[in-house]
C-alpha cells in the first residue's frame, strides 16, 4: 500500500488477484463434480481458453464438433445411458446405431462397430503421432486402456499437461471424423 501505482498496473493487478481468486474456486468446484472427471481442470484458468477451443477455425461445422466435445468432456452430452438413468419411462440404453452394447462415451469413442473404419484410420494416426514423441514402449505401458484411449480423444490434456497443440489438433480430427 506504500508503493504508488499508476492506473493501468494498478487494473492489472486488480485483475490478475481477481482471476486468480476465481481460478482457484473454479478448481475446486470442479474437484466435487464427478462428471468433470475427462476435463482438464487443473490447467484451466479464468480468461483462457480450453484447448477444445483454440484449435478450432470459425466455420460453423468445426464449432458444431468443438460444442459436442466440450458436451462429453463435461459429461453433459446425453448419451442413451444417461437417457435410461433420468428418463421414468422404459428406455432401451442399448447403442441405437450398431445395437451391440449399451452406448457409453466409451462404446461410442473406442468400441462401436459402426465407427469402425473411421476410428481405424485415424486413431491410427494420432497413435503413429504419439509413438514418434513417447516411443512404442511407453505407449504400450501407458495406453492399454480403453478408459485412457478415451481420455486421449476427448480432452489430451488430463493426461500430459505440457500436451502440444499437435496432440490436440490430432484428437480434433479423430473426433471430426467420427461425427
């Protein structure tokens, strides 16, 4: 209080305290919210945007997807199973689209037969994209669950903080083809 600012690096710091308080608030808000559990959190800082957001251009298709990614990374997007959960009336949670298995975000992202063909050629190009910066043995150590396979795609960032925006441009076009 002794040191005399002037009025823009007084603003600034009002800001950044500010920020910072809700930052912190937001943080553990989402600690107590079990559907955030596939968003990365701990980065996510008041007046930033989510990588969800930064690597996508303005055409009304790319901002469609980036909404249904944010949507599953936020665990509001309504999958068949939560529609049986919520829904008093008799629901089949069963996947309308190949009807093999109940449709969980996991089903729809690393097991449905019906994204087949595009899921194999593209995760096979986010996969070759990981192994040339981590190596095939630590992708065999590190991604053997389909859980984790699932966290890739849908936000890179819980996984490794320090993910490039090649990581997640990667997962954009992996989730762009599946829709």
């Amino acid at each position: 209080m002794n040191s005399h600012f002037d009025k823009l690096d007084w603003e600034k710091n009002v800001r950044t305290s500010i920020n910072s308080y809700w930052t912190s608030k937001l943080r553990e808000d989402c600690n107590l919210k079990t559907t955030l559990n596939k968003l990365a959190f701990d980065i996510m800082e008041i007046g930033k945007t989510h990588n969800i957001c930064d690597t996508i251009s303005n055409s009304v298709k790319q901002v469609k997807q980036a909404v249904t990614k944010a949507r599953m990374a936020t665990g509001t997007y309504t999958l068949q199973i939560h529609k049986v959960k919520f829904n008093q009336s008799e629901l089949d949670p069963t996947c309308p689209i190949c009807r093999l298995e109940d449709e969980t975000l996991l089903h729809v992202l690393t097991r449905c037969s019906a994204y087949n063909d595009i899921r194999k050629s593209q995760f096979q190009i986010l996969k070759n994209l990981i192994i040339s910066k981590i190596g095939q043995e630590k992708w065999k150590s590190q991604f053997i669950n389909r859980q984790i396979i699932c966290q890739l795609i849908i936000d890179c960032q819980c996984l490794v903080h320090a993910a490039t925006m090649t990581y997640c441009q990667m997962t954009r076009n992996f989730f762009e083809q599946l829709k």
